[in-house]
C-alpha cells in the first residue's frame, strides 16, 4: 500500500483518488473472502462505533452493526429521538462529545453539511451514510458487484435511469468518472444533475478517460450499456413530490423493453433498494390505489431476472463498509 487512509473520514468520493477508490475496492474483496473462508482477523477490536440515523435504513445500519460485528468492534445505535444533535445540542457540541468517547462515526440525515460538522468537530473519521446530496459508500458497493459479475471496472458502460439528481445519483456519477467508466445520467431535463456536479465530474473524466453524459433520451442513453441502474423516483424527505415524479418518470421505468434497448444480452440490473417493484408494501399499494402503477422504477420482471444482482449488491454493503473502517480506522 502506498498511501494511509487512516484518521480519514469518507464524506463523498469527491475527496477520494481513483488510487484510493481502487484500493477499497480490493480491500472489500479480500476480507469478503475472508470471511467466507473463515479466516477474518478482528482489526477492530476494542473499538467503538457511533451510528446516527436521523432517516430510516435496512442495509446501511446492519452493513454497518454486522461489519463492527465481525471485526470485533461495538456498534452503538444512535436513531432520531435518541440523541439532542441540533435540537437541545449544537452538531458542533455533539461531534465534540462523541468524538471523546467514539472512534468512529457513521451518519445517516437530511442535511450534507450535518456529517461536514461532525467531521469537522469530532477529531476521529466520519462515514456518511447518505445524506440529502450524496451516498458514497453504496457506490463502493455498486463497484465491487460490477466487478465481481463482469470482471472489470473501467470501460464499463453504465446507465443510471431515472431521478438524475438525487444522492445515490450524484454519487455514482462522481465515482463512475473517477474510475474511467461510459457514464450516462438518463433522466428528464427537470430532474438533470447540478451543471457544477456534471463539470466537476467531467473534469476528472478528462484525467481517467471516463466519459459523462446527461441526456433525457432513454433509447440514446441505454444504447450498449453494461449496466442499468436506478433507484427510488422520490427519496426520503421529498414525499410530497410524488405526484410530479410519477409525471416526470413514468416513461424511464427499467423494464425488459430497456434492457433489450441497450442491445447487451448480458445487461446487469442495479438498485441501491429498497425498491417498488410490486404493490407489497404499503407505499406501493397507495401508489397503485392512486395512480394505477403496480410498478415504479422497475418492473417486477427485471428485479426478479437473470439480470438483476441487486442482493449480490446488498450484501456487498456489508464488505465495502467494513474495508472503510478498517482502512481509516
Ligand atoms: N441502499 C441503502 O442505503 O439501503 P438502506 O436505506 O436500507 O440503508
Ligand atoms: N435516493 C434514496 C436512496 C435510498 C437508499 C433515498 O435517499 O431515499
């Protein structure tokens, strides 16, 4: 290794190398092998890890309570209501108080400038694990399945379909031109990421031999991508846009019509999840109540085909959020 990662923090792959990315990258599969063959080492032992969730999480909170587990460190869960952050107590005071006590901090919010706080403040690494503008470490994740099914990274031709400027969104857009990838955001124009994101991201394109493109057309977008991705048409804080996002995507649903429009036989399927593939929850039955949809951004067929590896990539949370404390830690 020819860098130390350690006392870093893990805000946004912004601050991130693609040397870096890579090295997690490769860290996550050797211990995910070595977990499935037994042979684990507990680097974390004896330490302690605060999890703070002011937003509801299935993957991230056990990814991380699971790979504390298996590292031999102490996972301590922190939910909203539990905790003054902000409300009785400054961020600021609470980053303070928990970084005397804590070595690390995961944080799961609304607001990015929140975990920049917490960093700021607490003197030990902080992870975030999704706030309002970005969604790092399910990207590493995301990665880590690709490579895994496909066997590299760079060159891959990805598309991400559907709500072109939400946090997961941002991220894989961030990550994707770090790592060299044929990048395409398809989404309608209202839901375009951020010019100043798309520049950025176009200006490490041009260092990785990356490519990024924005476009509203969905049979240009897809053409010979390797891989289809979406994610929720409305995330957690924005209910009350549903009715504007089924108006906006209903047409970008990834259904079996999409994957043969990008012309690949061997076209993977990705989502972060959770996802509306079917009226089996209560949101979804509301929305079909409502709108009619039985389906959101993907079609049942798709989640459950050949295609799809999206448990593949929920268990990856797990190996890629263990590789980041153990890396920093
Ligand atoms: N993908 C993801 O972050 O899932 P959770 O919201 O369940 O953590
Ligand atoms: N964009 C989604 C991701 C959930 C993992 C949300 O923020 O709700």
């Amino acid at each position: 290794m020819s860098f130390n990662l350690k006392g870093r923090s893990f805000l946004t792959l912004k601050d991130y190398t693609p040397q870096e990315i890579k090295y997690l990258l490769d860290l996550s599969a050797e211990l995910k092998k070595a977990k499935y063959i037994g042979t684990e080492a507990k680097n974390l032992q004896g330490k302690s890890i605060a999890l703070i969730f002011e937003k509801p999480s299935t993957r991230t909170r056990c990814a991380f309570v699971v790979a504390c587990s298996d590292q031999g460190a102490h996972a301590e869960y922190l939910g909203k209501g539990d905790i003054q952050l902000g409300k009785k107590e400054s961020v600021e005071d609470t980053a303070k108080v928990l970084g005397r006590m804590f070595d690390g901090i995961e944080f799961r919010g609304f607001k990015h400038s929140t975990v920049e706080i917490l960093a700021q403040h607490s003197g030990v690494p902080v992870w975030n694990g999704l706030t309002d503008l970005y969604h790092p470490t399910q990207v590493l994740a995301d990665f880590l399945t690709i490579k895994e099914r496909k066997g590299y990274l760079k060159g891959i031709s990805f598309a991400y379909v559907g709500d072109g400027r939400n946090n997961v969104a941002n991220s894989l857009m961030i990550g994707a031109a770090k790592m060299g990838i044929d990048f395409r955001i398809v989404s309608p124009k209202e839901l375009f990421p951020t010019e100043e994101l798309v520049a950025y991201c176009r200006s490490e394109a041009a260092v990785s031999g990356a490519s990024v493109t924005v476009t509203d057309d969905v049979k240009l977008g897809v053409s010979g991508c390797d891989v289809l991705y979406t994610d929720v048409w409305v995330s957690m804080g924005e209910e009350e846009f549903f009715d504007e996002r089924i108006r906006l995507l209903k047409d970008y649903q990834v259904n079996m019509d999409m994957i043969r429009a990008t012309g690949k036989e061997e076209c993977m399927f990705l989502h972060c999840l959770p996802a509306f593939h079917d009226t089996k929850t209560t949101v979804g039955l509301e929305i079909f109540e409502k709108y009619g949809l039985k389906e959101m951004e993907v079609s049942d067929e798709v989640f459950r085909s050949k295609h799809s590896a999206v448990f593949d990539e929920a268990e990856n949370r797990v190996h890629t959020i263990k590789a980041i404390m153990v890396a920093t830690l």
